[in-house]
C-alpha cells in the first residue's frame, strides 16, 4: 500500500478510537466534565497529563529548533521539564488538598477577592487562546502534509473531532482520550528514531546512541558521532554542535521563564485535580514526567542525527543524485534550494539563502508557479519568488519541522511509519487543543458564571453553559488556525511569561506564606502582567527593529523576559503585604488545612 | 490497595540525596535553615488551627511541616544545582570532561540529557519521601 493509503487508514483509525472513548466515557456531572470525578488513576493522570503538554511545538518542531540551535536548545529540554518539579513539591499537592475545580478559584478563594479571581480568569482564557490557536494551525499542517488537502480543510475536520469529544466528554472524555493520544504519539515518535539510532550508531537505545561512535559507510577510523557532527559544523561555519552561541543570562532566563510558565500553565495544573488523593497527585507527577522525558530525552538524539545525515547526505552533493526524501519534502515546502553559483551542488552554510518576501511573518519559500510541475530550474529545482543573498554563500532553507516529518523516510521505513507520524501529530496538537479549550469553557461556566455573575444557577444550567462555552472556544480557536493573526507565532513565548509572571507567584505565596494578602496578590499579578506584557509587546510589536542583544534590558530576549516579570511580582507583593492588613482567620486556617494531605488525629 | 515500589535505582539515587542533605556542607547546610524571610515557616508559638483543632497535635504538624519544607529546599538546590549550574553556569567548564566511555561532554550531557533523568530522580525521591513523612505523622488520607 501506498504512503496515502497507509495514512489515511492510521489517521482514521486513530480518530475512531478517540470518538469511541469520547463517548464510552461522558461525563455527566459538572464534576465529571471539570475534573473527570476524582477519579483517575496516577499512571494514567501521567499519561494524559504527557499529551496535553507535549503540543505539536514538542512533536514537530522542538527537535529541529535543537538541531540548529546546538547546545542552546536545552532552554526548551530543561525549560519544558524541570517545571514539573516545581508542580510536583510546590503546587500540585496543595492544590489537590484545596480540591475546588480551577486556577482561579484557588486565587480568587485565597484572595477572598472578585477582583483577584476576574485577572486570574482573564490570565487564564488569555493564555490558553494563544496557545490554542497554534495547535488548531499545527493540526491544519500535518493534514495539509500527509493527506493533501488544504490546510483550513483539514483544521475543520480537527475542529469537529475536538468539539466532539470536548463537548461531549468534558474532562472525564478527554483524560482517556488523551492516554490514548500519548500511546499514540510516543510510538509513533520512538519508532523512526530508535532505527536511525541503529544506523547511524549500531546502538537501538537512542538517548546512548547520542554519544556513541558513529558508523561510517565508508569504513574510516571510529569516531564519536557527536565530535564528527562538530567537525562537520565547524567546517561549514555554523560554529561546534556542542558548544553554545548565546548569552549565559539570556539562555538562564528563557530557561527559568519556560520552566516557571510551565508550572503556571492552568491546563497543566488542572490535571492534579482529577485524582483522588493528595498522594496520587504527587504521583501523577513523577508518572507525567517520565512520559515526558521518554520523548524529551530521544529530542536531542533526533536533532544530532537529523544534522548529521544532512550535513553528510545533502552538503556539498550534486541535485541529481540527491535522496528521494528531499525532493518530496521540496515540494511540500519545507526544503528550497537556490542554486547561486550555478555549479549544480548543494551548499549548506550559515546565513539565510534567500530574504523573506513583503508582507511574510518570517524567511520562508514561497515558489513560482502553483503546482509541483511549475517552473523548475537546470538542475530540476523548483525556482522561487524569494530573492537570493548575496552575502554569503548558503544555498539551503531546511524547515524545523523537517527533522521528525523526514525521519521515516530517511531511515528507509515502510510506508506505514509515516502514517503512524503523521497520527502522533495530529495526537500531539489535538490533546493539548483539548486540554486547553476545557480550561477555557470551565473558566468561563464556572469561574465567571457560577462564581461570579450567577451563582444560583443549577447543576444541569451549568454543565449546559459548558459545553456551550467549549463549543464556542472550539470556534473561535478554529477560526484564529484558518485567519492567524500575524502575532500567533510571536505569543506561544508570551503564554509562558505571562503564566510565569501572573499565577506562579500568587499561588506559591498564597501557599508558603500565611501573612501573604488580597493587596499584595493583586499588585504584585498586576505589575508582573503590565511589564512583561509591555517589554513584549514593545520589542515584538511596536518597534521589531530594535529587538537585538544592545536594545534588550540586561541582554534579556522578550523569550526569557518572564522571569524578570515574576522576581518583580514577587518582590511587589511581598512589600505590598507588609504593609496592608494580613488576610481574614478562615483564610489563614484554609492555607493551614492544605499543608496536610489529612488529619487523622480524632 | 497495593502500594507501588519505585524502582531501585531511583531509590538509590533519592538516598544518595538524602544522604547530602543531611550532611553538613555549606551550601546544603543553607537549607536545613528556614530562611528568615519566611518566618512564619517556622513561627515561635503562633495559634495552630486545623480542622478539627485539636491542640496536643499543634507541635506534631509543625514538625510535619518543618521536615516537609526541608525536603523541598534540598531537592530545589539540586534541581538548581544540575540545570542552571551544570547545564548553564558552568557548561563550559565541565565540557572540558567527557563521560568516559561516551562522546558526550559532560556539560552538554547534563544540559540536553543529564538534567531531565535528575529531575525525574529528584520527584521520585520527593513521592517516597513524603509518603513516608505522610504515616510517621498520620496524616496520610484513607480510602474513603
């Protein structure tokens, strides 16, 4: 069967199974559809909890942005991890002995505050639209991709396999669909890797395999694989894989920045609500991050071999004897040549090969002619509208993407393994869609409509309310994935700042420090918002220009800019409680009781 | 219910920093202070209230949550330690090493792998832990 065939067939099976479980387990109460009932078990809270974070940024893209960043991408591997330590000893058991339904009640309950709860649900629907909107356009890609149909096509058919298992299945419906989307994923991430692993390395085990010897085709003398991809790099003027190019400050604050938004995130920390015990929730943790690190830890084994094969196979080697995987991917757009010295040979160097066209968002090909016959060039390249650089030498635009989409066929698998990548995408980017439009429809039934403008509404009014308010977000997130704003790219970095600089210090204060206040709360979230919004908006809207290492305050990028934004809430906070009165009895009695998981002592 | 054995060499290596917390070195010996910036961490005779507020019990939940603050101060200074200080302070100067045996220098190891496989480590350590802390203190949950 063909490559078609065989995707088609998995992506299709794959939806079935999802819609199965939406409807096997349908949540039927408002607990249900808010926190599936207390009722998951920790492996499989770890699971669920592995797909809803791992986006289809983390699936696709995470491994190409490593390969060209070299050693610097770490910032996403420890960013994107070591937040769960954070949940795991300084929120998510205190949350869980809390046991209401969100992020915002806990705020706006130990703040004893409207005003506290009305930010927290704004920081909360705010976050969640941004980052939704680049997983509905992640879903549109990977079917434009792998079944050819128009990228708004194939994110309506995404949208309609999230709101049915969204609106139907609440929490309860997307917990097990999302432990099926992670199998799903992670099999489907593993499987090419472990066999370019065995290629490139002779070891399956590919963590190992990233510092083993490399296994020449030509028989020369054993090299590590990781000094032969320096070598490599050097030669070509990208600099060493393994050492790092940019500021230590900076790398250290996109580093913390990442690590505390992924402890703020509110899909994230919803997920410690729905086990049973204070315990499990401490469990779901270490199972979560284990799921994570699976793929997390393979990541930079990806990127290494992913250069290495290019640089081997595609520099310096002429067009016509170039692999088939490489004139597929040419023609989807993730790969351009532009033959500038006119010799018939691939040169891969550092620098952009082309400039961007008017009016695009960044570098990317934009070819001449629209079908794949268009007008072609003497070596049988396709010609683009982009004009060349003169300023350096490199030949070669390679997508991030590119790194895990190829894989399959670089390691010559069958056919079917690109099937199975193609569904672990679509897992990937519909999971975390899922995970973040719940946290969107309880903010709004429960924390604005039930907690704040109508509390006396019934059970069954608000179950009603949301799923309407799913059905809704699942819309609008639909229509910000067919008409991208042209900022949706730059804000993914922004969900996470603001997630660092707005929750993460009320909820640690509110949870290791009694005196913490109401006062102390609000200004401390306000400021924290109010400068990392500005400093943001500032270098990626306003003037774009100036974003460059001397314009940036201290050398932080607006990426790490998040943890400058959340040292500031916390010290505003702190000063602001000194002097404002210390919160109401029952309060400081509430932070009392959630230390401990129980009080047996009768 | 059965209860869930971790798995030994995650075990061993939570004792290992067990051990280092308790040992006396500088910068662990740090954390075995409440710093006084939180001092109602540690208040001298404040009014304890639980649930059911019984008193005889104040001093075994300050204990309780003494030892827990203690735990988590320790496993953030290794959490600290391999991320932001191996993986980026002093990436340069461990990359002068290698892993023997592996090309991985041992700088870029603890930056893209290293770092990962300890913070799965330290919450392994801090389940264990505060499960144990959670039936010495009674204060674990039943099933209902």
């Amino acid at each position: 069967m063909d490559v078609q065939t065989w995707t088609y067939l998995i992506v299709g099976l794959s939806f079935i199974l999802y819609i199965g479980i939406a409807i096997y387990s349908r949540a039927g109460s408002t607990s249900e559809f808010y926190i599936a009932g207390k009722g998951v078990s920790p492996i499989a809270n770890g699971m669920a909890t592995g797909a809803d974070w791992m986006s289809a940024a983390s699936f696709l893209g995470m491994a190409g942005l490593i390969s060209t960043m070299g050693r610097d991408g770490s910032v996403y591997l420890m960013g994107w991890t070591g937040g769960f330590v954070l949940l795991a000893v300084l929120l998510a058991p205190y949350l869980r002995k809390f046991g209401k339904f969100t992020v915002p009640d806990f705020v706006g309950d130990r703040y004893y505050s409207r005003s506290a709860r009305l930010v927290a649900i704004f920081c909360a629907i705010f976050i969640s639209f941004t980052y939704v909107a680049g997983q509905m356009r992640g879903v549109g890609i990977v079917f434009s991709r792998f079944l050819e149909v128009p990228i708004d096509q194939g994110l309506i058919i995404g949208m309609v396999i999230v709101f049915f298992y969204a609106v139907l299945g609440g929490m309860k419906g997307i917990t097990y669909t999302q432990v099926a989307q992670y199998c799903v994923l992670i099999v489907a991430y593993l499987v090419p890797v472990i066999f370019i692993s065995i290629m490139l390395t002779g070891n399956p085990i590919p963590q190992l395999g990233l510092g083993g010897t490399f296994k020449d085709a030509a028989g020369g003398a054993p090299v590590y694989l990781l000094d032969k991809l320096d070598g490599l790099s050097t030669e070509l003027g990208f600099g060493a894989y393994t050492s790092g190019k940019k500021d230590t400050i900076d790398i250290f604050c996109i580093t913390m920045a990442l690590m505390v938004g992924t402890a703020g995130l509110p899909h994230v920390i919803v997920r410690f609500y729905t086990v049973k015990r204070v315990r499990d929730a401490r469990a779901s943790a270490f199972w979560a991050l284990l799921f994570i690190a699976l793929l997390y830890t393979c990541a930079p084994a990806v990127a290494a071999f992913a250069r290495t094969n290019i640089l081997t196979k595609v520099s310096n080697t002429a067009y016509s004897v170039i692999p088939d995987w490489f004139k597929n991917w040419e023609n989807s757009g993730l790969i351009a040549w532009v033959d500038k010295n006119q010799d018939g040979m691939i040169q891969y160097t550092s620098g952009e090969a082309f400039t961007k066209i008017p009016g695009a968002t960044k570098v990317e090909p934009s070819y001449q002619g629209n079908s794949k016959a268009g007008p072609r060039g003497e070596s049988g390249e396709r010609l683009l509208k982009n004009v060349a650089t003169t300023d350096n030498t490199n030949e070669l635009y390679i997508d991030n993407d590119i790194m895990v989409l190829a894989n399959p066929e670089i390691a010559g698998l069958p056919n079917w393994v690109i099937g199975l990548v193609a569904a672990g995408g679509l897992a990937a980017a519909l999971s975390t869609a899922a995970g973040l439009l719940l946290v969107i429809s309880t903010s709004v039934a429960h924390d604005l409509v039930k907690r704040t403008l109508n509390p006396g509404i019934s059970e069954k009014g608000e179950l009603l309310c949301a799923r309407v308010a799913a059905g809704l977000a699942v819309c609008v997130a639909g229509y910000f994935g067919i008409k991208p704003p042209g900022f949706v790219a730059q804000v993914v970095a922004f969900a996470f700042g603001l997630a660092a600089s707005s929750f993460f210090p009320a909820i640690i204060l509110g949870i290791f420090w009694k005196r913490m206040n109401r006062e102390g709360a609000l200004a401390g979230m306000i400021t924290g918002i109010t400068f990392t919004t500005a400093y943001i908006v500032y270098f990626k809207f306003i003037s774009p220009e100036l974003n460059t290492k001397d314009n940036w305050l201290f050398s932080i990028s607006p990426e790490g800019i998040g943890t400058l934004g959340m040292l500031i809430n916390f010290a505003v906070a702190l000063i602001v409680s000194k002097f404002t009165p210390p919160p109401p009895q029952d309060v400081q009695d509430m932070v009392e009781s959630i230390r401990y998981p129980a009080n047996n002592a009768k | 219910m059965r209860e869930r054995r971790p798995r030994q060499d995650l075990v061993n290596f939570g004792q290992q920093v067990g051990a280092i917390c308790s040992s006396q070195s500088p910068e662990v010996a740090l954390c075995t202070h409440i710093p006084a910036f939180l001092p109602e961490l540690n208040p001298p005779d404040a009014p304890y209230m639980s649930d059911n507020d019984s008193k005889p019990n104040a001093d075994q939940m300050k204990l309780y949550w003494k030892k827990n603050i203690r735990c988590v101060l320790c496993l953030l200074v290794v959490w600290f330690g391999v991320s932001y200080g191996c993986g980026i302070l002093f990436v340069d100067e461990l990359d002068q090493f290698r892993i023997p045996g592996t090309g991985f220098k041992v700088g870029f190891w603890f930056a893209q792998q290293g770092s990962i496989v300890t913070f799965l480590a330290l919450i392994a350590f801090y389940v264990r832990y505060m499960n144990t802390l959670d039936k010495e203190f009674d204060v674990e949950e039943h099933d209902l």
